[in-house]
C-alpha cells in the first residue's frame, strides 16, 4: 500500500516533533519533511511533491493563509490541511478560501489526525470535531436568527389557530364558539395578531394565510 507522504509546517520544533511523532504511529503515514514557516514549505514542496501539507496558520516570514494560497495555485494536486490551536471561526473560513482541505485543531486526538490526513489526501474535506460543532452551532443560531425575524414565529399556538380560522372565513362568533372561549378573547387574540403581523383588514390577512401556505384557495 501506497504511504501518504506528509509534510509538516510548524514553526515550533516541539509541534512539529510531536506532530511528526504521531503520525510515524499509522503504517499509511510517511512524514517527508518539516518546515518552519509559509517561505520554507513552498520551498519544500516544490522539492518533495509531497501528498498533504500539515500547514500552520500563525508563522512568521510568511504565514499558513498566504502559503495555503500560494500552494494552491502552484500545486493545487498537493493537499493542505490547516493546523492550529485557534478554533476560531475567521480562521476556518479564511484557510478554506485560500485553498486548504481541511481544518484541525492541535489539540485534536492522533486518530483524527490521521483520519484528516487520510481524507484530504483522497480529495475530500475534513473538520475536527471541536471545528465541526461551533460551525453547527453558528448555523443553528443563525437560523434561531432568521425564524426570529419572520413575524410568523412571534404569533402564540392560539393566535396561529384563529388566524386560520379567521383566513377560512369563520366569523368571530363562530371561532369562540369553535374553540370553547369568548366572541371577546377571540377578538383579543385577533387584534394582537393582526398587529404582529402588521395587517390591516381581512383582505390582508386572507393575503397573508394564503401566501403562508396556511390555507389554499
């Protein structure tokens, strides 16, 4: 079976010795050189042709975002996997613009180091799991953010009801004798929901239900 040839850039000897260390552990893995900043790892690469660059974001000289595009262009069947100890969310999306496959964080455990390394070498996109949740967790706040701004979302489970019995054409009297409650709490429930919704009539309301989806006509 073919190794992974793997190139590590880091400028702190003690990561990339550690870096190295755990990759050496899987039989896919064949660490071919280490680098200490962007400059010294398109030098590298341009040497060695290796699979996957273990890249460092945070360098000197000439840091991991400006090497991750430079490498890409040149090189771009030559893999680059982000590695740095910030899961901040910039970083992430700025690494994947520039080019790289993946995002791993440094404190992520060895076998999802290799696991990264593996999926990138092969084409795919790899996030670490600590990456991989605070980006679900931003998707899922921003659309708590989106529903929040759609007035719809602010109407009680009452005010969704009479609303669509109000939409079907049901009269006041009706709708209270329909729901158990009095013709005076169902115009309550009418008045704030109509001023929810900033409608102004019941043609605007009937508008509103259908283009809602909340009746059909």
């Amino acid at each position: 079976m073919r190794k992974i040839r793997v190139l590590v850039v880091d400028d702190h000897t003690i990561v990339r010795e550690g870096i190295c260390a755990l990759l050496g552990l899987s039989p896919e893995m064949d660490v071919v050189g280490e680098a200490s900043n962007g400059v010294e790892a398109l030098e590298m690469v341009r040497k060695i042709k290796p699979d996957v660059v273990l890249m460092d974001i945070a360098m000197p000289v000439m840091d991991g975002l400006e090497a991750t595009r430079r490498l890409a262009r040149e090189f771009p069947e030559t893999k680059i996997l982000a590695l740095t100890q910030y899961d901040d969310r910039e970083y992430v999306f700025q690494i994947i613009e520039a080019g790289a496959r993946g995002f791993i964080s440094k404190t992520v455990a060895s076998a999802d180091l290799v696991t990264g390394v593996r999926a990138v070498s092969r084409g795919d996109s790899f996030l670490s799991p600590t990456v991989a949740k605070f980006l679900v967790d931003d998707f899922q706040r921003e659309a708590v953010g989106r529903r929040s701004l759609d007035p719809y979302e602010q109407l009680t489970d009452r005010e969704r009801e009479i609303l669509r019995l109000l939409a079907e054409g049901y009269t006041t009297p009706e709708i209270a004798e329909m729901l158990v409650i009095s013709p005076k709490t169902v115009e309550g429930h009418k008045t704030r929901l109509m001023g929810k919704l900033d409608l102004h009539n019941r043609v605007e309301l009937v508008k509103y239900a259908v283009r809602k989806g909340i009746i059909t006509i």
